[in-house]
C-alpha cells in the first residue's frame, strides 16, 4: 500500500546525506565549542535569524522573506541574516561583555563542494581583545579540536607575491586584468573587472589552494579597500586591514576583525557598498541605523570573528563535500 502523499517506492530522497556517525562528530563538536567558551567565561547569546535589516556587502546576497500583513503591518518580514554580526555588536554596546553564539546563517545564491545557502556559523567577539589577541585564541579552538599543529601567519601582500606572483598594492589594473584573463578566458570579460575582483579572483584560484597544507595559516592585512567591518592602519606605507582569515589544508575557515568603532565610517563603508551594488545591477540594500546608533552610543574596543562550523566539520572527518556533514542539504531540505 501506498500512502497518500508519500512518493514512489523506491524514492530515497526522503533520507539524509550525513552518516550516524557524522551527525555524532557534529554534536561533538558542539560539545567542543561550548566547553571551550564556558572555561573561558564567554557568555552564548541568541539573536534573531530574520532581521529588519539584510547586508550592503557586494560578495554576499541575502535572502528576503515576506509575510503576509498583520494589523497592516507585516510583521515576518525582513531577511534571514547572513551573520549574527550587527545584532551581537548592538549586545555589545549594551554592556554584555564577551559573547558568543552558534547560528543558522543563510547567503542567497551560494552553493557548491563548500557552500550550502543556509549554514552553521560560529561567531564571537572580545572587549579588550586586538585582532593578534584574538588569532591566538581561534588557534586554540581550531588547533584544538582538529589537531593541528599551530598556525602560521603571512601577510596577504606575501602570500600573493608568492603564489600569483603579484603585488597587490603595487600592481597596475591593466597588469592585474592581464593576469586574471589566463582563468576567466574572455577578454571583455577581464577588462570588466574591478581592481578588487581581480584580487578576489586570484585568491580565490591561485592562494587559497595552497594554502594551510603542513600546518594552518593566518593570512592578514588585507587591504583596506577589503577592510568590511575592521579598523585600518599603515603598513610599509600602504593602508591595510586590522583583518585576519584562517586557512586548513586549502579550505578558509574564519573571517576575523579588529572592529571598527566609527559609526560616521561605518556608514561611509555602507554607502559605498551600496554605490558599488548598484553598478553591478545589485539591488540597493537599507542600512541598518540601529546597528549604527549603536555603533554611537558606544561599541567597546574589541575584535570579532565569525567560522564555518560546516567547513570545521569536514576538516575533522576528511570530507570533501559538505553534503556529507549536513543532515539535510538544500536540494533535499
């Protein structure tokens, strides 16, 4: 007998892609984190997963979701976050001291042996911390429960020489645009692309694979055209990013920043995020004024950084697809 709504016999679409054993490695893991937060006295916080506000990154699309009106107002609606950030940031500000939270995380469009459209993400931030003191403690956490030697650091200005053969601060476009044509094959295609893209291009295609194979890697200094929600600072002359990324045998695990105070700043960043959306036929995203009224009435000095606990996972058990730590992927969820 078939049931009434169930699919044909034979249909195993219904099952998940991870193994019992991989979903134990996961609440391990779980296990793992909490413990290490709780020795260290950070406090977990909760924060909503639909927001009133998305984000103005150009790299990251949200995912609106729209509610019927209730009293005229539609109360569901907004956007499912990309990040904990903003509302972690406006607990800060309050007074919560150092915080941290385990979240589902959603990014429009993302998908692939790395990318799921709704993931786990690990976010932290520390009053008092720079982003030197706050490296040390993701090595402690990652090293930790993976294993792995300690992490080395390189500058992002050394780990493109070394492995695109280019200086990114000193580099023209037109060499940069030359470089990047070897990958995307299209000459229109290459001289279409912004200095930041290309950049991105060649980190993406020529860095980030080799990086973190005998031990894990910092990369950081990023320039300050990259600096999102970070502080900046002079280098050698040339303005970088108080930003870090941690790399595992090829796979970036953490984003990180010394953070940025200044909500005059802060907004300027917006605005420009969303000049450049706009340029590329991106749709134009609201600022959220409440993150930045708290960003004014006071965000202690402190460093933040948000990691794949997905990514974490596969690391742990040698997967090669992120199909095989999650439950139940997009395409089956």
């Amino acid at each position: 007998m078939v049931l009434r709504g169930s699919r044909e016999p034979g249909d195993r679409s219904w099952c998940p892609t991870a193994t019992r054993e991989m979903l134990e490695s996961r609440a391990r893991q779980s296990g793992w984190v909490r413990g290490f937060f709780a020795d260290r006295g950070v406090l977990e916080v909760e924060t909503p997963v639909l927001g009133q506000c998305g984000v103005t990154d150009v790299n990251i699309d949200s995912v609106q979701a729209r509610a019927l009106p209730v009293a005229d107002q539609a109360v569901g609606s907004g956007w499912l976050q990309t990040s904990p950030e903003y509302h972690m940031k406006r607990l800060l500000a309050s007074g919560s001291g150092s915080i941290f939270q385990v979240s589902r995380v959603f990014r429009n469009g993302e998908r692939g042996a790395r990318h799921n459209p709704e993931f786990s993400l690990l976010e932290w931030y520390r009053p008092g911390f720079d982003d030197r003191q706050l490296m040390a403690e993701v090595a402690e956490l990652v090293c930790g429960w993976l294993g792995a030697p300690p992490p080395e650091t390189l500058s992002y200005r050394d780990a493109m020489l070394r492995h695109a053969g280019v200086d990114p601060f000193t580099v023209s476009l037109s060499a940069l645009r030359s470089t990047c044509l070897g990958i995307v094959g299209d000459e229109a295609t290459a001289e279409g692309l912004s200095r930041d893209e290309c950049l991105d291009l060649l980190m993406g295609v020529r860095v980030e694979p080799e990086l973190g194979h005998r031990s894990p890697v910092f990369i950081c200094h990023y320039p300050a055209s990259q600096a999102a929600l970070a502080r900046t600072t002079l280098v050698d002359g040339h303005e970088v990013a108080h930003r870090f990324e941690l790399y595992v045998k090829g796979v970036e695990l953490c984003n990180g920043f010394w953070e940025l105070t200044d909500p005059s700043e802060q907004r300027r960043r917006f605005e420009q995020d969303n000049a450049r959306r706009l340029a590329l036929g991106k749709p134009e995203m609201p600022v959220d004024e409440r993150f930045l009224a708290a960003l004014a009435a006071g965000l202690p000095d402190c460093s933040g950084v948000a990691l794949g606990l997905d990514r974490l996972l596969m690391l742990k058990q040698g997967a090669d697809d992120i199909r095989q730590v999650l439950a139940f992927p997009a395409e089956l969820a």
